[in-house]
C-alpha cells in the first residue's frame, strides 16, 4: 500500500447549525502537515465532533476556509475516511466484503479487490477472520476491521472520532498503538478528536485543546516524543500532567459557570 | 461437541415427531367426522367429506387434469401478481421509510386503502379490466401490496442511520446505497412482508376465482359444489390447504437464508 499525506489548512472556520442557533465554534485555525498526527480533545459539547464531521465534508455550512492540499472541501471522497465512535461495519458481509466496499464503490476488478484487501487485513492483524461474518468478532476486532475499511481506500487522511472509547482498556491500549504505528508507516494524516487526555498523548504530534461555547481552540501543544510510546514512561506522564493542566484551565470559565 | 451434536438431533427428533402427530390428530378428528356423517342416516350423503372417499378421489382428479389445471391457473394469478405487489411494494416501503413527508402524505390514504377488503374492488375491477384473469390478478395485487410496502417501510426504519454516512463517507452512489446497503439490510423486512402477503393473496385468491372464471383452485371448488361432489370439493380443498403450507413454508425458509440478525433464524 503506498499512501502519502495531506497539506490540511483550516482558517478562520465558523459554524452554525441553522441561521438561529448559537455558534458551534468560531475562529478555527488548523494546519497539518502530510503524515502529522492531530488530536484534538475537549469537553463533550465543544463542537470538535462537529468540527471532525465537517473535514470529512460530511457536515456543510461553514464560513471560512477548509482546504486539503489547497483544494477546499466539497464533500466527502475516499482521500480522507472517517472512523466512528462505534464501527458501524455491515452486518450481513464478512470481514473482508466489509473492508472492500469502499474499492466495490469505487468500481474495482474484483481480483484487484481481493489483493488489497487481503494487504488491509494483514495491517490490523485479523488475516485469520476475513471470512468470518463481523458479528463473530469482539469490539475490538470489529473495530479493526473499520480502521481496515479505511486504510483499503489508501486515503491521505484518516479522521477518528473518539473510534476507541467504547473499548475495554487492554483493547484501548492495543489499538491506540497499532493505529499511531500504521499511520506513520503509511505517511497518512491522523485528525482525532478525543477527551480523553492519555490517548491524545499517546497518539498526536500536536494536542489541540478545545474550550468555550462557541467552541475555539484554545491550545496548540507539540508533543515530541519517539515511538513506540509507553503510558508509564516519565516523558509520557510529563506531557500528560502538562496537557492537563492546560486543558483544565481552559475549561475553567465553563465550570465557575456551572457552579454558579 | 458430540453432546451439542446429540441434542441438536434429539431436537429435530421431537420437532419431526411432533410435526407428523400434529398432522395425524388432524386426520383423526376429519376421520371422525366423516364416520359421524356416515352413522347418521340424516347426513350419509354427507360422508364423501370424509378421508376416505377424499383421498380415493385425487387419482380420478389429477388423471383428468382437473388439479394440474387449476395449480397452474391459480399459480399463474397468485405469481404474477406477487411480482405486481414486490415491484410496486418496495419501492412504495422504500419511499414512505426514507421521505417523512411523503410518509405523512400517504399515511391517511394507505390506511384507509388497506382497510378495504380485497374483494369489495371486485365489481370495479370487472369494469375495469378487459378479462377476468386480469380482475382477479389486481384484486390479488392490491390484497398483497400493502403487507410488502409496510413490512419494507418497517425494516427501513430499523436501519442504523450510521450506515449511510459511513457508505457516503466510502464514496458510495446513490444507486450503490440502495443496492448495497439499503436493500441488504431490510432483506429480512422484505422477505417477512413478502410471506405475509402470500398468506392474504393465498386466502383472496379461492373466493376470487368463484366467479367469472372457469379454471382455477376457487373454481374447481365452486365447480364441485354444483355437481355436489363432495369427495373432489374436500380433495381441492386440501390441495389449497398443502399447496399454502408449501409457500409459506418456503417463504419461511427464504426469510432464514437471507436474515443476517443472529437470533432471527432460531
């Protein structure tokens, strides 16, 4: 699989969801390199999975400009899949029809199909399960299949949405560092939106804090550490207490006005 | 594994056993029927409803051609006008599950439509329709629509809305969202629905084919009773009642091979 990354430039980005309603988020600056990890954690209700759904161009009616190596984002494409909070795999396919409906959409010749899906397969360590139905398999595994689905597409960009929060730790753990793994190795854009303040360490080159209502980023922080990375290590723990800290302060207006 | 093995086969055992019991309870109270009828001297002529004469009837009725005719005429309208109730009842699911607004439009006229019996449309469609094979076909037709079109519409609702951004997000068409998300997953619906309305095209289409027609299962009964041959009118009788139980039971057999749900084919 050959994958290369993406230029994504956001500036200024603003949204509503009808001309009435209050602000989702305002004023959002965002630039990534191609193969840079992106998190982006806050609060539940801060507007990042709206923000992520809008990358994806599967949410419109922005002002601003969102823009992917210069072109501005129409609509959703295979450059640039999605990965849910829940895997949402099709429940009537096995494991490799799942990960090659995308190609199927897109009109490949099966055995073109067959070879590619067998690579995406091997990716996520699932090669023993691709005939099996996607109901046989543990969240974890059902999860895979989903980041499989995406990668099959060789797209520049992978957008998470929180993909690992319903998962046991131990699976949590496993998947947080296979996908940081298999995204370098593919140069492809990481856009992840988290609140959980372990994985954003984890898994970014850049934590961007979230806060306020209208949401807006609040805190651009570089964390420069090597692979693999180990949740013990001193470093790790460091930029944790450090991510904290930041993220506790921006949500601190919020909270004096929930006391209140 | 050779316990679970057992105890699968010990099941289908039971289930085989109960099934021919079932049917030989039956038999037995027709039996007792028939030797009531024939006891009595009021009702002796009465006794060709009995199994005897009954099953001693079928060689002369199949022979003549009377059961392979009627089969075929009432096969011909039953299916041609299952596939008039799939083409146009799952488009109809499939719009009232995915348009709200031509849901709440229709929902009054669909209701009040689905509540008038099949059969009451039968001098209109006399009228209207140049033969009588054709009447019948639209009378079976709109008996079996409404179970398809709602069943559809039933199992569109129960789709995971995730589903089509995750297809669009895959660069789906909209013709590949319906051929391969939508129709996949309300297979089941479909199928269900599709039983249902051979169940109620099954029960329209004898008193349908009393009139008009000269060929057919309603006939040969309406045929039987004219001629007071009561051995034939219960032989026809129990061809309709096995030729249903052979639809719907592959109507059931249809809805276990294309259900996806773990639960559903138990």
């Amino acid at each position: 699989m050959s994958i290369r990354g993406t230029n994504l430039k956001i500036e200024n980005l603003t949204h509503r969801y009808t001309a009435k309603s209050p602000l989702t988020f305002e004023g959002i600056n965002i630039e990534a390199e191609p193969g840079e990890s992106v998190v982006i954690i806050g609060r539940s209700g801060c507007g990042k999975s709206t923000l992520l759904h809008m990358i994806a161009g599967l949410l419109h009616g922005y002002t601003g400009t969102l823009q992917l190596d210069g072109e501005d984002v129409m609509g959703t494409s295979p450059r640039w899949v999605m990965m849910f909070q829940a895997p949402h795999l099709f429940p009537w396919m096995t494991v490799e029809r799942n990960v090659g409906i995308g190609l199927k959409f897109a009109g490949w010749p099966k055995d073109k199909i067959r070879e590619r899906v067998a690579e995406a397969i091997s990716l996520v360590h699932l090669d023993d399960y691709a005939k099996v139905n996607t109901q046989d398999l543990s969240g974890g595994q059902q999860q895979r299949v989903a980041l499989a689905r995406s990668l099959v597409m060789e797209p520049e960009m992978m957008l998470l949405d929180e993909p690992f929060s319903a998962l046991d730790a131990f699976t949590r753990a496993s998947l947080q560092h296979d996908v940081r793994a298999i995204a370098k190795q593919l140069g492809v854009n990481l856009v992840m939106v988290t609140h959980d303040i372990d994985e954003a360490v984890l898994m970014a080159d850049r934590a961007l804090v979230m806060a306020g209502s209208p949401g807006k980023i609040v805190h651009d922080l570089t964390i420069d550490l090597d692979d693999p990375r180990d949740r013990e290590d001193e470093a790790v723990q460091d930029y944790r207490k450090q991510l904290m800290q930041i993220f506790e302060e921006a949500s601190m207006p919020t909270r004096e006005a929930v006391t209140v | 594994m050779a316990k679970r093995e057992k105890g699968k086969y010990e099941l289908m055992a039971r289930r085989f056993f109960n099934w021919v019991a079932g049917l030989a309870i039956l038999l037995a109270l027709w039996w007792l029927g028939g030797y009531l009828l024939y006891i009595n001297p009021d009702t002796t002529n009465f006794a060709d409803f009995g199994p005897g004469p009954t099953f001693s009837a079928y060689p002369h009725l199949w022979n003549d051609g009377t059961i392979p005719n009627a089969i075929q005429s009432s096969g011909y309208r039953l299916g041609v006008a299952l596939l008039i109730a799939i083409a146009c009842g799952v488009p109809l699911g499939i719009l009232l599950g995915r348009i709200k607004l031509f849901r709440e439009l229709s929902n009054s006229p669909f209701q009040l439509l689905r509540m008038v019996s099949p059969l009451s449309w039968e001098p209109i469609a006399v009228i209207v329709f140049l033969s009588w094979d054709q009447a019948i076909i639209f009378l079976l037709s709109i008996a079996a629509v409404w179970p398809v079109a709602f069943a559809t519409a039933a199992g569109l609702a129960k789709v995971d809305p995730a589903w089509f951004k995750v297809s669009k997000n895959l660069g789906a068409s909209k013709w590949h969202t319906l051929t391969q998300i939508i129709l996949p997953a309300i297979s089941f619906d479909i199928f269900t629905g599709i039983r249902a309305a051979i169940g109620v095209a099954w029960i329209v289409l004898v008193p349908a084919e009393f009139l008009g027609v000269t060929s057919g299962l309603g006939y040969s009964i309406a045929d039987a009773r004219e001629t007071l041959s009561y051995d034939h009118l219960t032989a026809m009788v129990l061809v309709i009642g096995v030729i249903g139980y052979m639809l719907d039971s592959s109507a059931a057999f249809a809805i276990k091979k294309v259900s996806y749900h773990r639960g559903d084919t138990e």
